[in-house]
C-alpha cells in the first residue's frame, strides 16, 4: 500500500517470493524462476523483462482498482489470464513492481494448474508476446529483426508475421546457419547488425547466460535496451 500511495503510476504491486515443496526439492527452473521474479524490484527493471516471463507472482498482488477497471480487468480465453493482465496494465502506461522483502511463501506441487492446464503451458504465453510486441511495435513504426532462429525464435518469428510485423532478418552465432534462409528469413551474424536506429532488435533466446551475453553485445555497439531492443523468451 505504501508503494501504491508513493507512485500514482503504479497500477500493481507484487512481493519477492519464496518458492517451496512439501515432497521434494525445488527444481532448479522454479529456483531460477524465483531469482528472476525476485530481482525484478524496480519498474523499469521489470518493463524491460516483460516478455521474458509473467513478471508478478499473482497471488502475492495488490492492485490499483483505477487501473484494473481503466484495461477491463482480467479476460477469459485459452491463455494465462495473469499475464495477460501484466501486459495490458504496461501497454496502457501503467507502472508494476515487485516490491522487498519476501512476503509470500508460494507452494509448487504436481497437481498446479500451471502444470496441468493448457492455459498455462509455456506455448500460450507466447501469442500474448507477439500481440504486445507487435502492437508496440507498428505503432512506432519499426522495422524489425530477431535474434534467434531456435525454436522459440522462430515460433515468434512467425506469431509476429500474423500480426503483420514481418521480421527482416534472423540474428544466430551458429556458423551453419548464417547465410541460409529459415522460413524465408536471411540469417545473419551478430557482426553484421547495422547501427541502431529505424530497426528494432527482438532477443529471443532462452538458453542460460544467452540473454545477458546479447545486452552486453548490443550495448557495447551503442544499442539501448527498450528504444532499440527487447529481450523475450
């Protein structure tokens, strides 16, 4: 509540959480999902991870009812209502925030609906991605490339192209795919990214470290993260 009172801007609040089993160990995907949500404890930290993963654990949020009414409040559909909800509240201008210290003890066990319903399964996050990203995107008026030509890459390579964002080119370090096309996109080197300005750059690459080892990359050639690029997964 003190937060929500500091910052008018804010439309919701989460807390830094502690993932937990009564039955065996936390994996370490829940744990790495845990450091992530935890560090995400600033506004822009979190806007520039928004389509990494859901970037609020639900039921440790407190929301501002102006803000929840101001998007239409959560939808129904075949995808994670949550996270929907994150993006809209972002894409309308509202600020979230996951606030210290730990506050919330989330329990994981086999039968959560995040491990057994659809809705929840990885591949219907990623329809909401491209649909804010593209909708971001054109309204900016954007040429776009992609970092990425594995399996999520060109997943949302796709996705974009049915929101009318064509992607120009695929970024990969993999020697054997540079100079090919994959579903009739031209992949290039890292080293031939032009200069940032009318293009904007996608990072959809998920293996561990890949992340930060591209932000490092662009920055040190003059890309800032959110005008000229986005991180996704």
């Amino acid at each position: 509540m003190a937060s929500l009172e500091a910052d008018t801007r804010l439309g919701a609040v989460g807390t830094q959480v502690e993932i937990f089993r009564e039955d065996r160990p936390v994996s370490p995907n829940m744990r790495a999902y845990e450091r992530w949500l935890n560090s995400l404890t600033t506004p822009d930290r979190l806007f520039t991870d928004r389509f990494v993963e859901s970037p609020l654990c639900h039921p440790s949020v407190t929301l501002r009812r102006a803000a929840l009414e101001a998007v239409g409040g959560w939808e129904d559909g075949d995808f994670p209502e949550d996270y929907q909800l994150w993006l809209k509240l972002l894409h309308a201008g509202w600020r979230l925030q996951a606030v210290e210290p730990v506050l919330f003890r989330w329990r994981d066990h086999d039968g959560r609906l995040t491990r057994t319903d659809p809705r929840y399964a990885a591949k219907a996050f990623l329809p909401l991605k491209a649909r804010f990203l593209a909708e971001g995107l054109r309204a900016r008026g954007r040429r776009v490339g992609l970092w990425g030509a594995g399996q999520v890459g060109l997943a949302l390579s796709r996705l974009l192209r049915e929101h009318d964002l064509p992607v120009e080119f695929l970024v990969e370090v993999n020697p054997r795919k540079i100079g090919q096309r994959i579903d009739g996109v031209k992949v290039i080197a890292p080293e031939s990214l032009e200069s940032p300005g009318a293009l904007h750059l996608i990072a959809a690459v998920g293996s561990p470290g890949a992340r930060e080892e591209i932000r490092a990359f662009l920055r040190e050639r003059g890309w800032v993260e959110g005008p000229d690029f986005t991180c996704a997964a």
